[in-house]
C-alpha cells in the first residue's frame, strides 16, 4: 500500500450527498502528490473563522448552506452550488449563517497553480481572481468530484492527477486574471515593511506596541494607521497569523504541542489549541494527524 492510500485509508467514513444529521466536524489530509496541499471537508454550524491569511491559493464549493465571510473589505454570502476562491495572503474570515454551511476545500500551493498553468499554456502564470464567489455548476462538479475522488481511499493515480490537472486549470483560465502581477514584496511604507520584519523576528516572544512602534520610528497611533492601511489588519493580528503559520511548519516535526507553542509565543498549549483552531478549523493535533475524527459519527461527508 502506498503513502497515499494508507493516509487515505485512515480517513475512510461513509460517504453521502449532504450532512443530513446535527452536529460539526471537519477533515483535513495533506495529498503528496500535490505539493503537500491541504484539503478539508467540513460543516460547521457555530465555529467561526478568526480573522485570517493563507500562503496558499483557497478554491472549494459550498456543498450546503450559506457561509458568510468578509473578504477585501466586503462581506459575501456563498451558497450551495457556489465555487469559492480566494487569492493567497489575502485577510478573511468565516462563519456559518442560519443553520450552518457544508463546504470542500483545496489550498493549493501558488506554484502548484502556476505549473498547472505553465502545462496548459506553455508559459508561466500566475492567476489573480478578481470576483470571489463564482456561479459556474460545471466547475463545482468538476471540483467536487476531484475532493471526493482524493478523499476515498485506493483511488486511481493517474486519473485523479488529470482530474486535478483539469480542474485547477479550468478554474484559472475561466475566471482568473493571467495578466495580474503580485505586488512585489516591500512595496509597502518603509515602516510597514520595518514592522513586519520586528514581528517575523519576535513571533516567540512578548511584543509591546511602544517597542514596535519605536522599532520603526513612529508613534503608536500612526503605525496603527499605516500597518493597517498597508497589511489590512492590526500589528497583532499580523503577529498572531504568522504564529500561526510557524505552529503549522513545526507540526511537521516531532516536538510535543506545549513546545511549539512556547516556540510560537502561545501562553501554553491551550492557547495555541484556542487561536489555531480559530484560523484553520481543525485543533493543532488533530492538524498533525492529517485529520479531524468525525465529531458526530452520523454525519456523512458532503
């Protein structure tokens, strides 16, 4: 048995077209063969994003209900039969509206798109998506058929690898701007970019905003003003998501929990178990694991 299908294999559970009973749970696997993305399969009916970044690009369906989330200053409402996408290092939150959302989920790595693309076009790309809910019924299927396909143990390589091929490439080429540059790194303030370095370097240890804010030689209210201008959140919340991210590259070691969260600047265990989970969904040990167990074994994936 390969990697693949043994990983695939310790998250086998029944598969049905919607949640049908109460209660949350989420999934989240790592797929190799794609630059190690992630995926999840989730419904969460109280759970509520912090706000938060991804290196990565954000691509899914809403598989039931709504999930509401504010994205680029603007709240959106996504529906079932809706393709999500978001841009990487772009500032989101989420949570449930009424009885709760269902969605499937890739955060595929930007080079992971940009070779899609580089196959499909013959040159690199780099897409940019300018709308972030797209009502294309063609694509959901296409999307939501290659997450089951990668979620059900044993699957056929070949075919998943065109399925994803196919996919990636159909969502970029049809909604995606391949002209789009990426602002280049350190075209913010001076002082922004400053700050954002301090925190890099201090994401284990205490950071006092008259520290920073003397780092950078500006008053506190004014790098309050500029960060946010620049970076669309505070110092804080800035400082937190990166903890965020270490936590997530020191969870491929061996360390125990209590250790990379004094890595991390947590306060303990606890508090990386409260502020992760706030941002990616699942508790940092269940995100080692490369899964969350079901939380209510009645529910059937999306």
């Amino acid at each position: 048995m390969d990697q693949h299908a043994a990983l695939t294999e310790s998250l086998a559970h029944p598969l049905g077209s919607a949640p049908t009973a109460r209660g949350e749970y989420a999934r989240l696997w790592r797929e190799s063969r794609f630059d190690r993305m992630e995926c999840l399969n989730a419904r969460f009916e109280q759970h509520a994003y912090a706000p938060h970044t991804h290196e990565t690009y954000v691509i899914g369906v809403i598989t039931a209900g709504t999930e509401l989330y504010r994205y680029r200053g603007v709240l959106h409402s996504a529906v079932a039969g809706d393709v999500v996408v978001l841009n990487p290092d772009e500032l989101h939150d989420g949570r449930p509206a009424g009885e709760g959302f269902a969605y499937r989920i890739f955060y595929p790595p930007v080079a992971l798109l940009e070779q899609t693309l580089a196959d499909a076009l013959g040159r690199p790309a780099r897409p940019s998506f300018t709308d972030t809910i797209l009502k294309d019924p063609e694509l959901f299927r296409v999307i939501q058929a290659l997450h089951r396909g990668l979620e059900e143990p044993g699957g056929d390589a070949l075919r998943l690898e065109t399925d994803a091929l196919r996919a990636f490439a159909a969502t970029a080429l049809r909604h995606g701007d391949l002209t789009a540059r990426p602002r280049p790194a350190g075209s913010e303030p001076l002082a922004v970019r400053r700050a954002r370095d301090y925190l890099d370097s201090h994401l284990d240890a205490v950071v006092e905003l008259a520290d920073l804010a003397e780092a950078v030689g500006l008053s506190r209210f004014h790098l309050l003003r500029v960060f946010r201008a620049a970076v669309g959140t505070t110092p804080h919340g800035y400082l937190t998501d990166r903890r965020v991210h270490r936590a997530k590259e020191m969870l491929g070691g061996p360390l125990p929990l209590a250790e990379i969260a004094a890595a991390c600047g947590f306060c303990d265990q606890a508090h990386l178990n409260r502020v992760f989970k706030a941002r990616v969904g699942v508790a940092p040990g269940q995100y080692r694991r490369g899964s969350n167990p079901v939380q209510d074994g009645r529910s059937a994936a999306a």
